[in-house]
C-alpha cells in the first residue's frame, strides 16, 4: 500500500470517527503534495518518495514550531500540543535518523576520509556527510564537526 493510499484511507476513518486533528494533518500533506506538483518545473510521479519528502520537510518545521511555541511557555502550550500531534502522527513516514553516537562516528569517518583538520573546512566535511546517503540530522551533522575539528 502507498503512503497516498495508507493517508487516503486513514482520511476516511478520520472523519468518520471524527478525528479533526489526525483529519486535519492528512489535509495539510495533501495540500503540500498538492502544492509541489503543481510547482513550475516540477518533473517525476507522485509517489511515495515525492510523499515522505513532503512529509520530511513538513515535520521538520513543525517541530521548529512546537519548540517555539514550548518557548512561550503557558500560551503556546495547546498549539504545542497539536504540533506534537502532527509530528508524532506523521512519524511513521519519515527515516528513522542515526543517533548522536552513530553520527559522530560518521562525521569522524568524514573527517579522516577527506584529511580535514582545519576548522575553515567544517562546511566542507559537513557537505560530505549530507551527500553521502547516511540518514543524519543536519544540525546535528553541523555541531559535531564543529566539535570534533575544535571550532
């Protein structure tokens, strides 16, 4: 089953339960989709990469969101709870990321492959890491290069 076909039936059941905040996260992916196919230039299939793209990048700034509104403290509370929701809900679609242990190991692998010892080379090393496959968080990805070069 595609991820299209697993969120066309969980709409369904949504509103048939009335589920308005799991009905309301499929609605935004579809319109996100919806919105990159008909983005000039846009070339390919609507498939289930196309979706977990849609779904990484969505996740990603709702949980930049949530944090924010964690941050307001007692006001942001309920839009952070349904941020958490969304990010929770959609997890399932998204790449599970290595960890801190096993991404430093990858970043000193980086590091040692391409003779890197500068820290004016953090971008470089942090470049070759995002491009060579590894599901790794960026951020992440940038701090421990940082760290690890002693910038």
């Amino acid at each position: 089953m595609t991820i299209h076909e697993e969120l066309a039936a969980e709409l369904k059941e949504a509103m048939k339960s009335g589920d308005s905040a799991r009905r309301a996260v499929i609605r935004q992916v579809e319109t996100e989709v919806a919105v990159a196919k008909s983005a000039p230039g846009f070339r390919g299939d609507v498939d289930d990469a196309l979706y977990q793209r849609i779904i990484v990048s969505y996740v990603k700034k709702m949980e930049k969101a949530r944090k924010e509104f964690e941050a307001l403290g007692e006001r942001g509370t309920e839009q952070a709870a349904k941020l958490g929701y969304e990010v929770e809900y959609l997890s399932r679609w998204t790449p599970q990321l290595a960890g801190e242990d096993e991404t430093r190991e990858i970043v000193r692998a980086a590091i040692e492959e391409l003779g890197v010892d500068d820290p004016k080379m953090a971008g470089r090393v942090t470049g070759h890491v995002m491009k060579s496959g590894a599901e790794v968080d960026g951020g992440l990805v940038s701090r421990l290069v940082r760290e690890e070069l002693g910038a």
